[in-house]
C-alpha cells in the first residue's frame, strides 16, 4: 500500500544536523514519511523552545523538523512535506508575518500556526496564519490546536480559525 516511505529533499548547500538524517550526504535530507506519521516544522530562534516544541509532538508520535531562523525554515517549507509549520512571530531578519506571507504564496494549502510571548499581534498577522497561540499558553494549547490542524479531531468537527 505504501511503497515509497521515503522522500529525500536536496538542498543546494549543507543543512545542520538537528534538520533531518543526513545519510545521503551534506545536501541531501531524509525524510521517512511513515502511515500516519506526520511531519512538523517548527520555526524559533529560541533554541529552548525548539527543544521543547520537538519534545511535545514527538512524544505525540510527529516527525518533527526544526529552523532556528524564517529563511531557514523558508528553504525546507519550499521542499519538504510537511503536515503544519509552528513559526514565532518575533525573529530577527525575517519575522514569522513575512515567513507565513511568502509560504502562502508557495503553498497556500500548508497550515501555519503562529507563536509568540507578545499577545497583542497585528491583525494582518493574524489574518494569514491558521491559528495563533500565545506562548504562555503554548503549554496547554499547542498540541490541541496542531493535533486540530492536522485533521486528527473527531469527524464532522471542523474549525478553520484557531485562536489560543
């Protein structure tokens, strides 16, 4: 039923290790998409909440993917297939607004869900993304609201808008 559980990504140029599984050499990344194994990229330059976000929706059962920059997660939304991104707002040369923009206009299909510790984001922000979680609530909200996205709630629930 499933013959190709592997997908590869090429990159024109080396990725640091915590990306993928880079057997196939320095520009190549190996996904394995598994049945019912979902890929996460999460987008933080705080490298903490990275760790934290991998640990939450790997003991969930996702793969997860991690950029410690927009323009880096930028590059691997553009390649790889991914189930939802979780992006922070405030970033420094490219915030998680301009990061959601350019990935919609790439892949308007890609669910994108927005963190940040400030509560008071901009409308226009807010308007792009699928759902927005604050960081103090992250805690409580964020896999609910990611387990929603990725259609993994009971049949005939439907929500577009997640707000946490």
């Amino acid at each position: 039923m499933f013959n190709n559980c592997r997908k590869v990504c090429k990159f024109d140029q080396p990725w640091p290790t915590h990306i993928g599984d880079h057997s196939g050499g320095p520009k190549e990344i190996t996904m394995f998409n598994y049945p019912g194994h979902r890929t996460i990229l999460c987008i933080d330059d705080d490298d903490g909440m990275l760790r934290y976000q991998r640990a939450l929706f790997e003991r969930r059962g996702y793969k997860v993917l991690t950029a410690v920059s927009a323009r880096q997660g930028l590059r691997i939304a553009a390649v790889c297939e991914v189930a939802a991104v979780v992006v922070d707002y405030h970033m420094p040369e490219m915030n998680g607004l301009e990061f959601a923009t350019e990935v919609k206009r790439l892949k308007p299909q890609m669910p994108i869900v927005m963190v940040s510790s400030d509560d008071a984001i901009s409308e226009p922000a807010l308007n792009v993304v699928d759902a927005f979680v604050s960081k103090n609530e992250a805690p409580r909200r964020l896999l609910p609201v990611i387990t929603r996205i990725c259609g993994e709630y009971p049949s005939g629930f439907q929500q577009t808008r997640i707000t946490a």
